[in-house]
C-alpha cells in the first residue's frame, strides 16, 4: 500500500471512530416521564439531560435554545438550532391522565413581568381540583414518580389556572410546598378565610408570584 492510501485510511478510520459533535447533541438523555391530556391539548413532563424535570407543552423554549414543536399522548419533538429535530417517546404505556379545561375558573388574568394575578372562582376551583388527577386516584401524569411536590403541584394547578408549564410551585403563603394535596387546601382554606391565597414559582425564567383574587362583584 502507497503512503498515499495510509493516509486516506487512516483518515477515513479516524473520521468513522471521533465522535460527532452534532450527533452527540441530539441524542442528549432527555426523558418523558409523563403526559397530561388538557382538553385537546397536551402537556408534558420532561426530564433534562443535567437533572431535574420541567412541565411542557408546544412552544415551550428550553436550555440551549431547543423548542417543544410538537407533543401528543406518547412523545415530544424537540427541534434544536443547527440540529435533526428529536423525538422523545413515553415509556411505559397507557392512556395520559385526563385533566379537565375548567372553564370558568380563572376569569381574567394579567401578567407583569414576575408577578402574576389570576381571578378565580372559588366555587370552580374546588370543583376542578376535586376532578383532577390527585394522590389516591389515578396518578396525576403516567409514569410520574412523584417524587417532587412542588412539580406535583405545578402538575395539578397548572392547567386550571393557566400557569406556566415549566413551573414549579414552591410555595402557599410563604409555606414551603410538602406535597400536592396541602398546597391545594391551604388555597381553599385561604379563599374560605376571604382572603387571596398566594404562590410561589420558579422556572427558567426565575422566580414568579401569583396573587388567586376571587372576582370582583
């Protein structure tokens, strides 16, 4: 073999054996862990490659400049710039749990920058959450482990009061969250006392307030 042909081989093993960087990227250890069927929507629980979980639906923007393009009862798209767009699936099987629009619940809404107000009825409130999937019944998402409440909680109160999908509830007036099914009381017992339960969030975005006001008569 000519001198030549070594160093086309040695190239062409070398090219075969180094790593893409593109590649790599796309199959990053992304998980869904979960799906939430929202009236004809969906939402997602989606475990990041570096750690932690965070709520999706289409249009979500995550880490690193990906975008949530599509999510239906068994995966999610990611399309990240530069990159094939990539499909993670569910595992497991099963119908995703069904949590209900609750129409009529929030009734006005407004967001300032980190602080967000929501107009609720608290007749509708109890109704939606006595609807939705919650400790004891059926799981609030397939394949959720449960093991975060202030993602738990984020899970249950989101689609009923239009909360961030990425968002971890972290707290109830000012008390730090211990599970799902207190921070919901603490939100009805609040609303029974007159007064406006208060929340807590963080996501990517930072750290968020919610003010829940019944309607104005």
């Amino acid at each position: 073999m000519t001198n030549l042909l070594r160093r086309t081989a040695a190239l062409v093993i070398a090219a075969i054996l180094l790593p893409c960087p593109a590649a790599a990227a796309t199959t990053a250890r992304y998980r869904l862990a979960g799906v939430l069927a929202v009236g004809p929507d969906y939402l997602g629980i989606l475990e990041l490659p570096a750690g932690g979980q965070v709520l999706v639906r289409k249009g979500t923007v995550l880490e690193g400049g990906g975008r949530v393009v599509l999510i239906d009862a068994q995966r999610v798209r990611l399309a990240f710039p530069g990159r094939p767009v990539m499909e993670v699936t569910l595992d497991g099987s099963g119908a995703p749990a069904q949590v209900p629009v609750a129409l009529g619940v929030v009734q006005e809404q407004s967001d300032h920058g980190h602080i967000m107000i929501r107009s609720v009825d608290p007749d509708a409130f109890d109704d939606a959450v006595q609807r939705s999937p919650g400790p004891g019944g059926k799981s609030a998402a397939t394949g959720s482990k449960g093991k975060d409440p202030a993602l738990d909680t984020a899970l249950r109160l989101a689609p009923i009061l239009n909360l961030p999908p990425n968002s971890r509830v972290v707290a109830v007036n000012e008390q730090p969250v211990k599970s799902a099914e207190q921070a919901v009381k603490t939100i009805q017992q609040t609303f029974d006392q007159g007064m406006p339960p208060r929340l807590n969030l963080v996501n990517d975005g930072g750290e968020f307030r919610v003010y829940l006001k019944p309607p104005e008569s």
